[in-house]
C-alpha cells in the first residue's frame, strides 16, 4: 500500500479558521528545504515548512480576507492581498511588515519576479489595474512606517501607508485593458513577461519593456486558478496551468500565448496543477469536495481523492514534485503526497 502514491492518507494542516483561498510554495532553498504560504480570508497569512506542513508563523496585519498569498523564490520575502484595499510585504524570518501598498479597492493578486530578494511587486484585483510597484523606493521609510513600534497604536499612526496608489514608486502596465478584476498573476519565467488572468475570461502575456499585451487567450469560463507549474529539477520545463468553468487550460511557460491543451472534464473545477515530469495533473473541484488525478496524454481520470469538506480553491505541486497540497473551503490545507519512495513524514 505504501508503494502506491495514490493510496496515501494526506497530511492536514490546521490553524485557519476560514476558507483557504491560496497555497504557493517557494523554490527549494537551503538543504532541499522549501517553504509553503497559505493565504485566508480569517486575515491571517501563514506560513508552513512545505515538506511536514509544520506550522512557522502567522503574518499579522491585514484587516480583511487576504486572497493571495506568495513566497519570493528564496522564501525571503512574501507578499499577501487583501480586502482591506491593500498589499504588503513581509520579512519571512521575522514576521516584520516591510511595506504596505495601498490601493483603491480589493487586492486579489500579487506576483514577485523569480529571483532573490526581488525588489519589485505586481499587484491587481477589484481596481482592475496591473500595477508594477518598487520596493526599492519606498524601503526608506517602511520599515518606520509599517513596523508598529511597541508603543504606538495599533491604528493608522502605526500603520500609516509607505506608497500611496498616485505615489511615482508605482505604475500601471495597461491601463484600460482589463475589463474585469484582475484574480491572478503570474511573472514568466522571463523577467520581461508578467501573465494576468481576469474575471473577463481572458489571460493576457505582458511585456514590461512596452508596458503592452505580446498575447491573449479567451477562456469558456471564469477563472479559477492560474499559476506557473515549475519544477526545480527541470526549470525549463514550465507550464502555465488554468482552471476555468469546466477546463483545465495548460500553456507553454516560456512562449507566451502557446496553448498546449485544453482539457474539458465534466466537473466545475476551481483549480489545477501540473506535474511535467509525471505527465499528470491534479484538480480541485468547485461543485464538490474531490482532488482528481488526471492523465495528461490521455486526457482520462486515474483516481478521486477524498478529504476535504468543501470546494478546493486552490491546488499546488511542491518545487521537487514529491507532494502536492490543496487548500478548501473548509478551512483546511492537506498535502498529498505524490511520489513511490518514503517522504517527509510519510514512512
């Protein structure tokens, strides 16, 4: 039983007390060691050893649900959006706030470039604007403004926004482009290409350089997910994945707009992910509870995983591809794990 990855009892990580709206993991860093980020609509962000599920710490802060959350590829920094019209950016190792970028309106999506301690931060949601923001810029006073001092109040004195919307740290890519809110973004694996996907069902390749759309594609449904599927030991490999309606959309990660496939399945799927190597991916549904591994030549469902107690917002491999987790309505994350060897704590 314990040859056969698919039969495994998965690992559930509690502490959330509401949905779980997103799951990304850092690269692997020091010791084949990665981390996880969940983001909640309880306000709190946590962050997880991605192996065990281990709880680290919770970043606290936000005043709202926060709809995204992600880890630098060095898992030095993360970034969370929130419904309290804002995005920050954390110090992974101390908890601190390092900046909070306020907006006009909900932020449903943040994006670091994939390199070390990334100095810039893409930002979208309700606003329907992508916007490109310097951390560089506005670290003066950040670390004044945002990390509230002992004595000051937890109110607007201690938390007073680093970067305005109007401020010049940041600027706007598109302006008009997207004709509903902006749900997810994803930096290519090309510094010069960032990737949007929006309520008005189309994903939409970018390139910084011309601050213009290089590609679309039109989606049949709204979308659920949509997220880079990058494993560390072939990083040349990628794949951009996307749920939407009833299809799981799979595009080339490194030549924008390039469709793969499109898989149509019978079931409202909230989110997909993509093991390249394995040649298979994994759903999460939207009108029921289930995870689905699904073959991806042959398009055909190979098992049902059961668990969760509501719909599954989100989906994710681990860099190494030995485990993947999901995150649910229920307030819960579980990992899975995907391999035939022993792993982490399964034995």
């Amino acid at each position: 039983m314990t040859s056969d990855p698919l039969k495994v009892v998965p690992l559930t990580c509690h502490g959330h007390s509401r949905p779980v709206t997103h799951l990304s993991f850092s690269s692997v860093v020091d010791d084949d060691q990665y981390y996880l980020i969940s983001a909640c609509k309880d306000n709190n962000p946590m962050l997880r050893d991605g192996i065990t599920g281990d709880w680290i710490g919770t970043f606290i802060g936000h005043k709202g649900a926060v709809w995204q959350a992600r880890l630098s590829s060095d898992a030095t920094l993360a970034a969370t959006g929130s419904a309290d019209f804002s995005a920050k950016v954390w110090d992974t190792h101390t908890g601190e706030c390092l900046h909070t970028l306020q907006h006009a309106h909900i932020v449903r999506a943040v994006a670091f470039p994939s390199q070390p301690h990334p100095q810039i931060l893409a930002t979208g949601g309700f606003e329907k604007k992508l916007r490109i923001f310097d951390l560089s810029r506005s670290s003066g006073s950040g670390s004044n403004s945002t990390s509230s001092s002992p004595t000051s109040p937890d109110g607007m004195n201690g938390n007073t926004p680093v970067v305005t919307a109007t401020n010049p740290a940041s600027y706007e890519i598109g302006p008009g482009v997207h004709g509903g809110t902006i749900k997810s973004i994803v930096w290519g694996t090309d510094l010069n290409i960032i990737i949007t996907a929006s309520d008005d069902k189309n994903i939409r390749w970018w390139d910084l350089r011309s601050r213009s759309p290089i590609a679309s594609h039109a989606l049949d449904g709204i979308v659920g997910s949509c997220e880079l599927n990058t494993l560390s030991f072939a990083p040349s490999n990628s794949v951009l994945s996307v749920a939407a309606g009833k299809s799981a959309y799979l595009f080339s990660g490194t030549q924008p707009g390039q469709l793969l496939k499109t898989v149509k399945t019978p079931y409202d799927i909230a989110s997909v992910a993509l093991h390249a190597e394995q040649r298979k991916f994994v759903t999460g549904g939207s009108g029921d509870t289930w995870v689905r591994v699904y073959d991806y030549d042959e398009e055909t469902e190979l098992d049902v995983h059961k668990g969760h107690h509501g719909p599954i917002w989100s989906t994710s491999f681990s860099p190494d591809g030995k485990l993947y987790a999901t995150g649910s309505e229920d307030g819960t994350i579980k990992l899975w794990k995907f391999c035939t060897t022993p792993y982490g704590l399964w034995r």
